[in-house]
C-alpha cells in the first residue's frame, strides 16, 4: 500500500520505486519461500504492486459504480488504493479467499485512514464481490475456495418445554406408615 501510494504521489517509475521501496523485502520472501518450499508471497507481492497500478483507472470505474454520490477525487486516496489492492486480489490471485482479502484491508484502513474508511472501503468491496461472485469474474481455487461464514439467518430459537406440573406428594414421615 505504501509503495503504491509512494509512486502514485511521486510519479516515479513503479520500478525505481519498486527497487526503493520493495526489493529488499522481495529478496527475504524469496528466502522465506525456499527455505519452507512454499511459493506465492513473492509472486503476490510484485504482482499486486504492478497491477494495481497498470489497472488503477479500471478499478475506478469498478469503484464508482458503487460509491454512489461519491465524486472519485473526494475519496481518500489510501482508501481507493486499499480498495484497488482489494480488487486486484479478489479477481486475480484464486488462492486467497475472498473473506480474507477484504478483512485485511478493513484492517489496513483502520490503522492508515480515517475513522470511517474501514465501513466505507467494506461496502464497496462487498458489494463489489457480490457482482464478480455473480458475473462468474471471481474464480478462486484450493484455499481460495475456503468461505468459513456465519448463517446468514441465526438458527430457530429452541421452544422451552412447557414446565412439568408439580402434583405435590405428603412427604412421609417415620411415625406415619
């Protein structure tokens, strides 16, 4: 997010920022990755930058369509670029969950923006998923593919059974048989 916004305002060249910004971190992912034979991070990580900001303008329009009496240019530019990063994850890497991606950047905005983003950023990108989820855009895979949700309606509340009359018995004492 930081690197996005860093040459979106610096209108340096997404590698020189890229190399400034990322490489080194892309370097101990790398590591990370060969040392546990997983794979994934570094590729999430340069391609998530990138396409961010090669398709920025068409996660806009993606972003308009839903932020209704929302001008484009008054919305905080972290929450449109989280709100970019979010799309980009949602339509292009099946492997992570749809819940996932839109609960880490809720969580980014609560600590980078303001008070409201984070209810502003989830509406957009709730309902935005509910379009691709629709449109057949969303295709996701292995973990990818993992929704752990709660009911959409709570359960039925359990009848209490009707209490037991109590028929009282004499209690029996030693003296009376």
């Amino acid at each position: 997010m930081q690197a996005i916004y860093a040459c979106t305002a610096s209108l340096q060249e997404p590698k020189t920022v890229f190399d400034l910004l990322l490489k080194e971190a892309e370097e101990e992912l790398k590591e990370i990755e060969k040392k546990k034979k997983l794979v994934g991070d570094t590729r999430l990580l340069s391609s998530l930058f990138y396409n961010c900001l090669e398709n920025g303008d068409w996660y806009d329009e993606f972003i308009k369509s839903k932020a209704e009496n929302w001008e484009l240019d008054r919305i905080a530019k972290i929450d449109r670029i989280l709100m970019h990063m979010g799309i980009c994850e949602m339509l292009n890497f099946e492997e992570i969950p749809v819940k996932v991606t839109i609960n880490e950047y809720l969580e980014l905005a609560k600590t980078y923006s303001t008070p409201k983003s984070s209810k502003f950023i989830n509406g957009i990108l709730d309902s935005l998923y509910n379009d691709f989820r629709a449109s057949g855009r969303i295709q996701k895979s292995g973990r990818g593919l993992i929704e752990r949700s709660m009911p959409k309606t709570p359960p039925p509340a359990k009848t209490p059974e009707p209490a037991a009359e109590k028929t009282e018995v004499p209690e029996e004492s030693p003296s009376n048989p």
